[in-house]
C-alpha cells in the first residue's frame, strides 16, 4: 500500500524532473546501474530482516535487495512516478511498503539497514537527514550509501560558471557528518568516471533523461554559447566527455 506525505515548495522542481522522466530512466541511468552494483557490495554479510529504501527510484538499487530473504522492505522516495514505475516492473514481497515523501522530513519505523544509491546529493541538509535516519535504525544497524563527489560534471559548472543545485560534498566531509550523526565508518570508496557522448547537446539530453539538469539556463543564446564552448574544450576522439566522482559509503550506529 502506498501512503504520500505532501511536499513543500523547494522541491517541486526535483519531484517534477524526476517525475517527467521516470519511464525511460532505466535506459539512460547506466552510471547509476554500476552504482547499484557496487553499493551491493557494501550491504553486510547478514541481511537485516528489516530494510528501509530511501530514493529507491526505479528499483535500481532494490533489485539487489530483493535478491534477499526479506521480511521488511520500506520503500521511499519522493517522486511518485519513479515509485509508480518500480511497481511497474518489479514484483514485490508481502512485507513491503511504499512511502512517498521527502525523506528528509518523514518518519520511517525502525529498521536494522538503511540504504541509498545516488541520493543523498539531493539533500537540503544532509548532517541533519543523517541525524534523523541514525533514529531510524536500531543499533547496530547499518547504513551504506553511494553519491556523487564534487569532480562530478565540474565540466558544466566551469563552463557556465554555475553553482551545482546538489550538495556535491568530498569524502571527507561525508565521513566528518556520519561520524557527526553518531555512526561509525566500517569502509567508504571513490572512483572517477568518465562518460562520452557524440556531442554536448547529446550530454545534455542524457542528463535531462536522468532527471539530473546540472544547470538551469533562462536564455537560449546562454544555451547555445554553453554547446559550443563544451563542444570546444572537452572533445576527444570519442566524443565529449563529463567527469563523475562516485563515493560509497557503509556505516554502523552505535549501541
Ligand atoms: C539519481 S535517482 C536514483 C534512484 C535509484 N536509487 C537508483 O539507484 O536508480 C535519485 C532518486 O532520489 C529521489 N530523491 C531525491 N531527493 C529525495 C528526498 N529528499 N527524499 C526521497 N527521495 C528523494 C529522486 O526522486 C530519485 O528517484
């Protein structure tokens, strides 16, 4: 049964962007694909009966889950239409439960893991959320979570000397919040990617397709002269190029 919180304002641009493209997310999230295999490998080797989900999407990340016994399994995310499509595709057991809402402001039960692939650069406030889901687990639980560093798509930000709209913080100052919010570390990783495309327009509409605009352009010349200055600066032989630093991290709550 899904159950809806309402929203506040600040987030309808997320909840419409991801909503307008939740059917063909699948096909464009391949970063985020690889994403959820990695983070898999961080889940503990005894799987908590009970599981909470934040920003499941589209499953991505669930069908990792899934591949579990579970008895639990709480699903969240603030986008319904990413929700409606999981339902779509995946089948789910008895024991789980929908919550659409902002995770950063609703309450979940008890669980003993919480997980995230590429989340968490959408928190408003992320020492806070961290806080608040560490009163979600029963200690010792877990949490693991992947997320995007700041290398991600500095490409854009540098050509259109924009600000990222996602809190795109280090490692480092992930770790100094887990720690912050009363968890442990056990591991954390960072990787950097590249992606090509044949060219900039081809980036960006990869980029719309996953419901990650880096950038909001008022003017269409702004557009126009961005295509061509990336186009200028960061073609290879492959195409253009956009960097990706990818940060996991699994963490303990104490008891
Ligand atoms: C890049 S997608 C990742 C989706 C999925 N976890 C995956 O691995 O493909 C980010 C997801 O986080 C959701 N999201 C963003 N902010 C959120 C919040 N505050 N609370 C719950 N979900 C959120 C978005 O709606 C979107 O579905």
């Amino acid at each position: 049964m899904a159950t809806r919180q309402p929203q506040g304002e600040s987030n309808s641009a997320l909840i419409k962007s991801f909503s307008k493209y939740a059917r063909g997310y699948d096909k464009h999230a391949r970063l985020q694909k690889q994403m959820a295999e990695r983070l898999a490998s961080f889940l503990p080797e005894i799987i908590p009966d009970q599981i909470l989900e934040i920003g499941c999407g589209t499953g991505l990340f669930t069908q990792h889950l899934l591949a579990h016994p579970l008895k639990t399994l709480i699903l969240n995310d603030i986008a319904p239409d990413m929700v409606e499509r999981l339902q779509n595709k995946l089948t789910l057991p008895r024991g789980c439960q929908i919550k659409v809402g902002n995770a950063e402001s609703m309450e979940f039960q008890q669980v003993g893991l919480i997980a995230a692939n590429a989340v968490f650069q959408w928190f408003k406030s992320p020492s806070e959320t961290l806080k608040l889901l560490d009163s979600y687990l029963k200690p010792p639980g877990n949490l693991i979570f992947s997320t995007f560093g700041p290398a991600t798509l500095a490409e854009f930000r540098q050509t259109a000397s924009l600000e990222s709209p996602a809190s795109l913080l280090t490692l480092s100052q992930w770790k100094k919040l887990i720690h912050k919010a009363g968890f442990s570390l056990i591991s954390s990783a960072s990787e950097t990617r590249k992606s090509f495309f044949p060219d900039t327009l081809a980036l960006l509409k990869n980029l719309q397709q996953i419901g990650a605009t880096p950038y909001r352009m008022t003017h269409s010349s702004d557009l126009r002269r961005l295509i061509k200055e990336y186009d200028e600066n960061y073609s290879t032989q492959q195409g253009v190029y956009a960097t990706w630093e990818l940060l996991y991290f699994s963490a303990k709550n104490k008891t």
